[in-house]
C-alpha cells in the first residue's frame, strides 16, 4: 500500500501565494497565438508575389534587378490585406494573456501533474494514471500550458484531494467550456453570482457556484439549437 504524503497549505490552500505565469509560459503562449497570423501573411506574400511576377512574364518577362521590386511590392500588398487582422489578432492574444494571468494568480497557481499526483499520495507512473483518470472523470481539470498540463490548485483542498462539488461544476458546464474557456468563466462576472466570480465566491460557499453552473447548463439547454 502506497503511504499517503502529507501536503502543505503552500502546496494546495487557496490562500497561499500564487505562482505568476513564467517568461517561459508567457512567450510561448504568445508564440502560439500568433503562430496563424504569421503564417498566414507568408501565404499572403507568396500568392502576391506569384501573382506580380505571373503578370510581369505575361508583359515580357522580369529582369534580376525587377525582381527585389516585385518583392517588395508583394510584401505591401500582403501586409495590406493582413494588416487590421493581424492587429486584431494581437489585440486578442494580448487579453487572453492578461486573462491568463490573471487566472494563474486567482487560482492559487498551476500544478504539474507530477505535483498533483504526490499531492494525492501516489506518486510516480500509477499516480499519473490516477491523474488521469479523475480528468477522465470531470473530477478535476488541468490547462495546456508550454506543451504541458498544468492543474490550477485552487481545486484541491488542504489534504490534496478534489472536492466533489468540483465535479458536480465540471459536470455541468462540459458541454460549454473546456481549457482555458474554462478558465476564463471562473474569473468572469457571473450573472447567477449577482456578479461575483466564481472562483471568489469558491473560497466561502462551493454550494452557491454548483448551482450558478447549474442555471447556466439549464439556460443553455433551452436554446432552440441545443433543445
């Protein structure tokens, strides 16, 4: 029988210091934000500069030294037609990046999976399994951070284990949400809160939060495209 390891109220209490998101997260979250913009301005250029020197062949030909003009030409023309989007892509990577971190610093921070499993008391290849399986199991639930998986703290309680209101919340609002979507309605307003965040209302009443999620899976299921 695998001994249980105690945990610290460092490791899981709600109120203990949250960990900030590192450079390394921050920018590689970036990274992958802007991963579609910028390869679609690549595509952008190559289709205009086939485009320009297609016409220029057809007026007769380019000479070498036409050639870094049509280039840059294909370059204005791409970043034109990229040019509002891309700034709107920033816009929004930037606020899913403070929305992020603002997550991270309410929840207590993110655990890695190994974390979690010492926390429950099987560390090592069974307790990653065991990890696992309450994800599986919409017991608790971990965010794509840098390629890895990360399980914000706030859903274990000082002995490490998830509670089941947790679950009864996981449950109810899977359908809607899940990653970061996820993430982001726990540190949203919430109509059902009279306005409060849920994760602020967690830390007093987990009864109130279950039935907000709850009210919102029945608001959803009344819709005409889910009925």
């Amino acid at each position: 029988m695998i001994e249980r390891k105690p945990s610290t109220p460092r490791e899981c209490d709600p109120g203990a210091e949250p960990a900030p998101m590192s450079l390394e997260d921050t920018v590689a979250s970036l990274a992958a934000t802007l991963q579609a913009p910028l390869e679609a301005l690549v595509a952008h250029f190559f289709s205009a500069f086939a485009d320009l020197l297609d016409r220029e062949f057809a007026a007769g030909g380019v000479a070498p030294e036409g050639q870094g003009a049509a280039l840059e030409r294909a370059l204005d023309v791409a970043s034109s037609r990229l040019e509002g989007d891309l700034e709107t892509r920033l816009w929004h990577a930037c606020q899913n990046l403070m929305m992020r971190d603002s997550f991270v610093r309410q929840s207590g921070g993110l655990a890695a999976q190994t974390e979690v499993a010492a926390l429950l008391g099987t560390p090592g290849e069974q307790g990653l399994r065991v990890v696992e399986a309450l994800e599986h199991e919409q017991r608790v639930f971990s965010l794509q951070v840098g390629g890895e998986r990360g399980y914000p703290r706030f859903q274990f309680d000082p002995s490490g284990c998830p509670s089941e209101a947790l679950h009864l919340v996981l449950t109810s609002l899977a359908t809607d949400y899940g990653g970061w979507a996820l993430a982001s309605w726990w540190t949203a307003s919430n109509a059902f809160l009279e306005g409060t965040t849920p994760i602020e209302v967690w830390r007093r009443d987990q009864a109130r939060v279950v039935r907000a999620a709850a009210q919102e899976q029945a608001m959803f299921a009344d819709l005409p495209e889910r009925a």
